[in-house]
C-alpha cells in the first residue's frame, strides 16, 4: 500500500471495534464493583483472614519476576549488613 493511500474501512470492521469497545467497558465495570465488594467484605470481622490471603497471592504472582523479595545467606537468614549483601 502506497504512503498517503487508507483502506477502506467496511461495516463489519466497525461493527468489530464497536463489540471490542463495548467489551472492555463491560470488564472494567465489573473489575470496579468486585473491588467494591472486596473492600466492603474486607471491613467485616468475620473476613479479617481473607487480607493475608490476598496478601499471599500477590506475593506469589510477583515471584517469578522478582525472585526472592530478601536477600538470604547461606544459613536461610536474611542479610542486613551491607557486606554481607555484596558477598
């Protein structure tokens, strides 16, 4: 296709991007009020252990980028001073 030449758009592309559209905004309205429910349940007593579950989770979505979050020696313990952390 020549610079400067646009195809031709037909009925069907934009009726796809009209579905894709209207697609999303139906995913991002339903992420928003499952947040909202999560929050209010996250309020209740009787849900108080569902936080470090979702604390868990998140740990271990992060693992595979990150790797272990603390460097550890060789003992398991985690090092604090800076030498050791060179080391």
């Amino acid at each position: 296709m020549e610079i400067g030449k646009k195809r031709k758009i037909t009925g069907a592309w934009k009726e796809y991007k009209k579905r894709v559209k209207n697609a999303k905004r139906v995913v991002f309205l339903a992420k928003g009020k499952k947040q909202k429910e999560c929050v209010r349940d996250l309020n209740d007593p009787n849900h108080q252990n569902e936080i470090f579950q979702i604390a868990k989770q998140m740990v271990k979505e992060r693992w595979d980028i990150m790797g272990s979050n603390c460097p550890k020696g060789v003992s398991g313990r985690v090092i604090v001073a800076e030498q050791g952390i060179k080391d």
